[in-house]
C-alpha cells in the first residue's frame, strides 16, 4: 500500500545496510553461512581475506556462491583485489559474466582518488553490455583506508551514479598514517577521518558504513562501537563474524519511540500538504521540511526491514519491538 506521504519527498527505496558480514570467498561453507545468517548485506571476498595461492580458486568458488546458495533477499557484494594487482580485471569480468544477475554491489578497496572509481565504473559497463545484463544496476561501495583516499572523499563519494556507500577501513588507514591503536578507543583515536567520511558520504546523498571490530570475539566491544557509531552518524556497520549481525541490528534498528515519531511527522507533513500546501510544517517545536523527511523516512524504511512496521505503516506488536 502507497501512502500519500511516500510520494512527497522519496524519489527512491533507501538500501538498509545496518550491517555487512564479510566472509572469504574461498570458503563455500563460510559463504553459507553468512548467506543464512541475518546480515543485511554479505559481502564475498577476494582480497584480504584469501591468500595469494587461493585467489583463483577463490573466484570459482564466489561464482558458485551467489548462483547456488539462497542469500534470502540481502544484498550480494563481493571484493575484488586492489585495482593495482593483476587480478582485478579478471575478478570482475569472471565474476560479473558469470554472476552478475545475483549481484547488487561491488566493494570497490584501496581506492585513492575519484578516478580510481571511474576506471572501476568503466570496465563494470562494459562487462555489463557485453553479458546483457543492465548498465548501471550494480553499485559500488568504496572504502576510505588511506589518508590520501580520506583527503579526497568527497569526489570519490560523487564521481559516480553507480555510488552506494563510503565504507571506513581502519586496519588500512591507520598502517598508511602510522597510528597504533585500533582497539577500544578508536572512535577518539580515528575521530576526524571517521567524521570526514560520514560529511563525504551525506554530502554526495549515500550511505556510510563504519569499520569491523577488530577484537571480534568480544561482543560488548562491538556493541559498544556499534553505539559510537550510531551516535556519530554512519548507517551501519562491517562484521568479520555471524555474532556480531544481532548486536549491530539491533544497535541501527531504531526504538519504537523514535518510530512512532518518524510516522506521526510524515503523517502531520502529508496533511498539511494535502490541505494547506504547505512545504515545511511545525511538529511539536520544531521546523520540519523535505529534509527532515527522508531522515525520518530511513527510520522506517530500516523497521520495515527489521519486521517493526508492516506494509500499511502500522507498528507490529509494538511490546517486542521495545524489546529491541
């Protein structure tokens, strides 16, 4: 069911990436795994994650992933090796020939400037055309890991249509600018460039994906960081394990107050416009606009996903989804 408020400010579906699991594409059972696993996007790797005598293999077996496991409606990516190696090439047209009808996104590492996409974006449509798939309808997710990559964000996250999301790698960023601690404090530690990620992202109109958890065993580090980044303002964030996905959900899920809000302003906005005509409204003490519709519109396109609201706009069993 449309709703009159759906057609006033949202042009598009936003993608609800609360969390991406990224698994080695060398492993069939792993890639199972996270197939079945509750992530909002699996992301299948070909670069760090496989040794440099699996990395061929590995791409066989990605293929067979996405042709044959059941990824149950998530958003299907892989990783290429760096541009810069003699396997990127052939990652994408094998991958993209073979596969590419079960795949969204192509997470895009080691990028340094817009032009770094651009190539990336060129050699994809070709492959596209040439397969007869559509141009254009694989995105790109990229990841800032570098101070120079960091330093040219905001052209990196516009350079392209096919841009769905900056991603903050923070292993690779803090060996390029010498740091030495990637553990609890990183969000003070790596404050600015997380910060100057999430500005690059938001000003291009994308989503913004904060870094793994590298102490991945433990569970409350990663909820703490997963708040920390919420709090900051990215929209989801990297897992390197299934344990990670309901905490992460959970913390990028909103509440059901902030729920029930989201609707009654895009119900107040929607009346007025309807019998007023009004552009921008005064909900409770606030202004709000078209802008401040498509934050609140995230939130319940993100509960939609989450089983929080149902197709007529309605909270489901809104005791349970307190709970969350």
């Amino acid at each position: 069911m449309t709703h009159a408020y759906e057609q006033l400010v949202i042009a598009r579906e936003f993608s609800v990436r609360r969390s991406e699991l990224t698994c080695p594409a060398h492993s069939m059972k792993m890639m199972a795994k996270a197939a079945d696993s509750a992530a909002d996007e699996v992301i299948l790797d070909l670069e760090d994650s496989c040794a440099v005598s699996q990395k061929l293999e590995a791409r066989r077996t990605l293929v067979a992933a996405l042709t044959t496991l059941d990824f149950k409606g998530k958003i299907r990516a892989f990783r290429p090796n760096n541009i810069r190696t003699k396997y990127f090439y052939r990652d994408v047209i094998d991958v993209v020939e073979q596969a590419g009808a079960q795949l969204e996104v192509l997470v895009v590492p080691k990028v340094y400037t817009a032009f770094d996409v651009l190539f990336v974006d060129r050699l994809l449509t070709q492959v596209e055309e040439n397969a007869g798939l559509q141009v254009g309808r694989i995105k790109l997710e990229v990841l800032i890991e570098s101070a120079k990559a960091l330093l040219r964000a905001e052209e990196i996250a516009g350079c392209s249509p096919r841009m769905a999301s900056l991603i903050f790698g923070i292993a690779d960023y803090a060996g390029d600018v010498g740091a030495k601690e990637m553990g609890p404090e990183q969000f003070q530690t790596f404050h600015y460039p997380k910060a100057h990620t999430i500005a690059a992202a938001r000003a291009a109109g994308i989503d913004v994906i904060d870094n793994v958890t590298l102490q991945f065993r433990d569970l409350e580090q990663v909820r703490k960081d997963a708040v920390a980044g919420a709090k900051l303002g990215f929209d989801g964030k990297w897992a390197i394990h299934p344990s990670h996905i309901e905490l992460i959900n959970q913390v990028y899920t909103p509440s059901v107050d902030e729920l029930r809000r989201a609707l009654a302003v895009m119900e107040a906005y929607a009346k007025a416009d309807r019998e007023q005509g009004a552009g921008a409204i005064v909900f409770g003490d606030e202004m709000v606009d078209a802008a401040t519709l498509r934050v609140e519109w995230k939130k319940i396109c993100v509960a939609r996903k989450a089983g929080l609201i149902d197709s007529k706009n309605q909270l489901v069993e809104p005791i349970r989804a307190a709970a969350r």
